[in-house]
C-alpha cells in the first residue's frame, strides 16, 4: 500500500488527508496543536477546521514529526507560509533520499519574498530538489472533503515528478493536471488571494457584478504582467492555478481573503479581523509581499497597491476605489495597433 504524510492540521492538510484516506492510501497526519489531536482522537473528526467530516480509517494522526514522516513515500506540506521555512527545517533531518515533497501552500515568504519551492531548494539538501512539486488550483477544502469534482494543478520541475503525484492524487471527483511552470503556478496561487480582498471589499460596499467582473480581469492582468517579469508563462494564468483560482477566490462564499475583503468594507480594522477568525488568510501578509515584488520588478498592479493602502495603511475603501477608477485613461493592452511602445 502507498502511504504519505501531510504536514498541517488545518482545514487544508486535513481535507487532503481525508481525500487520500478514501483513495486507500496509508496516511499519516501531523498536527501542531495537541488539543485538536486530541479532539480527533475523541471524535474523528477535526471539529476546529472542517467539522462534520469524519475521517477514513487510513488516516492516522501523530504529534511527533519524525514518526509522522517516517517510512512514507511523499510528504505533503500544508501549513501557512509564514510557519513553512521554520518547518522546513525541522523537517529536513527526517527527510530520505527516496521521498519526494509537495507544497499545498499559496504564499510568498515575508521579507525575502521568494517562492516556497525556491525556500524549500535553500532548506533542504540538492540531492532533494529535483523531487519538489507544488499543488494549486481552485479548491476550497470544504468542498474536496465533501467529494464535489475539483481540478488542481501539480507542478514541479522535475515533469516525471508532477506526473507520478498526479497518478497519486487523482480520483473520480478530484482531476489533477500537470505543469513544469512552477514559478506561475505559484505566483498565481499567491497574487490571486489579494485580488480575492478586493473584491471582498467591492461587495461589502454594495458594488455590483459589474465591478466583480472588473476586478477579476484587470486582476489577473496585473497578476499576469507580475508573472510573465519573473519568467512565468502566459498560459498558466489562462489555466487551473491563474484564472481558474482567482474566480474561485473572489466569488466563493467559502474564500477567507475575500472575507477579509467584505470586513474591511464594513470599515474594520485589521486586527479586529484577525482576532475573529480561526484560520490564517494568506492574502494579508502576500499584499505586503506583492507590493514589494511588483515595486522592485517596475511592474504596474494598481489593484494591489489600493489593497495594500487599505489593509495596512488605513485608507478609507470608498477612496482606494475612486482613485482606481480615475486613473490615466489608456489601452486595455500594452499598445494599440499603430501606436508606437
């Protein structure tokens, strides 16, 4: 029997253990909080993050790192990306040459703002990096541990790599595709969270599906634009982990960074939003490192600079929309025909 771990009690990690329990894949879940442990234990079912979803005798639970890794083929990283470089690091010295690794993580690291994938190749020894692959794509855990059809996307550089994890996680209702793009689908997977606040803010200030449908092209523009100056390419944000997550985040009822979105439109404060959520929204901290990104790359993302100024300067939603709206006029495109660059 195949067997794996998931690194990462939350919603996420758990839904994915849920799924691959059911694939009769040997799991093994490592959780950090000893209560939920514990909860589980109790219950069989992780009541904290995704209740009412029992899971499969497969899966097994562990509160020790080494035992949870040890004797399994893959391990699965899905913790929030502010807590991944230190878990890389207290992973490394379980890790052997015969198992390989995938992020389930969307997110930039704060302050070096590099790719998880790139921090993983910093953590971890070479003789690893070929077998590093990432998962993105529109899929709200709830939903894939409620077996509704989800497509994801795999991607690593390492093509034979993407295409044995996608073997291993595909099922009747989960479809996986494969990418060697890993750089878009990670940037994807990261930028279209802040978008997703943007138009969180949209509704809650009673904007229609004109402005919803507004955002989200002009937003994947900007997250393109971002991607293609990093060496991404153009179709990745055409597919699953682009267009596909960036829909599926800025309309969903179940999206926590449009949550924070339809909060601040109600004019609360950061740390207010914060403190009334269970769950990290991984848009809060990726806004900063967009910015960051796109300022020192000399790319243009207006949407994300309004969600930077609301989110962590206070600058009134009503305001940041007006300035989008009355900016220079110009092409929708870089250049018209006839025009000169």
């Amino acid at each position: 029997m195949k067997k794996v771990c998931i690194i990462g009690g939350g919603s996420w990690g758990s839904a994915m253990a849920i799924h691959l329990g059911r694939l009769q894949i040997d799991t093994n879940l490592w959780l950090r909080e000893k209560e939920i442990y514990d909860e589980i234990l109790r219950t069989g079912e992780n009541k904290t993050f995704l209740p009412k979803v029992p899971f499969p005798s497969s899966v097994s639970f562990f509160l020790d790192l080494k035992e949870a890794i040890k004797g399994t083929e893959s391990v699965f990283i899905a913790v929030p990306s502010r807590f991944c470089r230190k878990l890389y690091t207290e992973i490394a010295p379980f890790l052997t040459s015969e198992q390989s690794i995938m992020s389930l993580t969307k997110g930039i690291e704060e302050g070096t703002l590099k790719r998880l994938s790139e921090v993983m190749t910093e953590v971890f020894p070479s003789s690893f990096h070929s077998r590093i692959a990432v998962l993105s794509g529109p899929s709200f855990a709830r939903e894939v541990a409620g077996s509704h059809p989800t497509a994801v996307v795999i991607s690593s550089e390492n093509l034979e790599l993407a295409k044995k994890m996608q073997s291993l996680v595909s099922s009747m209702y989960f479809r996986a595709y494969r990418s060697d793009d890993i750089i878009g689908v990670e940037l994807a997977g990261a930028c279209k969270n802040v978008i997703a606040i943007a138009t969180g803010i949209s509704d809650s200030l009673g904007f229609g599906s004109n402005s919803m449908a507004a955002l989200v092209t002009r937003g994947l523009t900007e997250m393109t634009r971002l991607g293609l100056n990093l060496g991404a390419r153009q179709e990745t944000y055409a597919g699953l982990a682009g267009v596909g997550d960036l829909v599926l985040t800025c309309t969903g009822k179940l999206s926590r960074n449009r949550y924070v979105g339809i909060e601040l439109g109600k004019g609360k404060t950061l740390d207010e939003i914060i403190a009334g959520m269970k769950m990290i929204a991984e848009g809060i901290t990726t806004t900063l490192s967009v910015r960051q990104l796109a300022q020192r790359e000399n790319v243009e993302m207006p949407i994300c600079e309004q969600v930077f100024s609301v989110l962590h300067q206070g600058k009134n939603p009503k305001v940041a929309f007006r300035d989008l709206m009355s900016r220079e006029l110009k092409n929708e495109y870089k250049t018209a025909r006839g025009e000169k660059k």
